[in-house]
C-alpha cells in the first residue's frame, strides 16, 4: 500500500531552498516512507498528535499521520 506524501507550504518552501545534491538524498528518504511509513530508526516525537521523525544525515523528516 503507498501512502502520500505531503509537504507543507514552509516545509516545500525550505526544501527549495537546499542544495540539489541534499534535495535528492532527503527525497530518496521521503519517496521510501510512502511505501514504508515506519522504516527503521523513525521515533515518535513527544505530542499530542501522532508525530513521527526520521533523521537524514543533519536533516529531519518529520510526518505527521493522519
């Protein structure tokens, strides 16, 4: 089953904004979580919605799940 994946206004605006070489390593990441929202190493985050994190390299993919 493949999820979607949504990016926020800011977060697609910030995403511009990196280098190209970053974009496609945090957009391999991103394009894995549609078809496996919890991979391996992703953390809850402490909130009250469902929160969850990922980390690549120094960045951090955060989805919310809805």
């Amino acid at each position: 089953m493949l999820f979607s994946i949504q990016f926020s206004p800011r977060a697609q605006r910030d995403f511009s904004a990196l280098d190209r070489p970053v974009q496609q390593r945090l957009r391999r990441h991103t394009d894995q979580l549609a078809e496996n929202p919890f991979p391996v190493g992703v953390k809850k985050l402490h909130a009250e919605a469902p929160v969850y994190r990922i980390r690549v390299s120094d960045y951090r993919v955060s989805s919310l799940r809805r």
